[in-house]
C-alpha cells in the first residue's frame, strides 16, 4: 500500500508520518530527505515531476516487496499527484499559506482524498493508524 501525505510546507506532513510509521510498521521516505540522497534542489514544474518520479520509484519498490510505505512530500500539481499513484492520500489542509511563495502559487489542491486533515492533533495518527489497519 503506498501512502501519500501530502500538503504546503510547513502543514505538519513529516510530523504526522513520523507518528504513523511505527503504527502502521511501515517504511517511510521524506521528501526533504530523498532531495538530499539526490542531491536535486529543482523545485521548478520540471524539478517537482522528477521528484515525484523518484518517491514513485520508492514507494513502488516497497509496495512490490510487500511493504506499507508511507511517503510525504508536497506533491503540488496534478501531475506529481497523478504520477506518484497513490493508494491512499492524506491531505495536510492544516494552513492556507506556507513559507514558499512559488510552491503556494502552484500547490492545486487535490480532487480525492481519503483523510482530510484540517487541524493537527494527537489523535490524527492514531486514527488514520486503525482506519487503514481495517482496510
């Protein structure tokens, strides 16, 4: 099962993958992290496609070994959304802005969602956590 936690900079994504990882006994790729692995800052259209092409390549890797992965990063476009093709999608609508002005121009939010996260608690976690252990 792939797992996008999506949303702006800043919306709690990291911090809420952190929390569900051990729950879900999952892997987990942090968008900020695979960046640094691929020493790859492009934050342009081009840039944000080939990023999700990369945790794509992740995710699928673990999903196809029979692994949950979770994977977080801001995902902002249609088109990263579309290409990672996640199985489950958690948006973190938690502000209206974040720090990057370009990445809050372009961010579309997404049309399908199954957890919609508007404020950030200790219970969201959890939660999400016995939700997707039901599925």
């Amino acid at each position: 099962m792939k797992i996008l936690i999506m949303g702006l900079p800043g919306s709690g994504k990291t911090y809420l993958a952190e929390r569900l990882q051990p729950l879900l006994e999952s892997a987990w790729y942090n968008a900020d992290k695979v960046r640094e692995m691929a020493n790859d800052w492009d934050f342009s259209p081009e840039g944000r496609l080939r990023q999700s092409m990369r945790m794509r390549t992740f995710a699928d890797y673990e999903k196809s070994h029979g692994r949950i992965v979770i994977c977080d990063f801001v995902c902002p476009t249609k088109d990263t959304q579309e290409n990672f093709d996640p199985d489950i999608i958690i948006w973190m609508d938690t502000i209206s802005e974040g720090r990057f002005e370009d990445t809050n121009k372009m961010f579309e939010k997404p049309s399908k969602v199954d957890f919609h996260i508007t404020e950030m608690n200790d219970q969201n976690h959890t939660n999400i956590a016995k939700e997707l252990k039901n599925v």
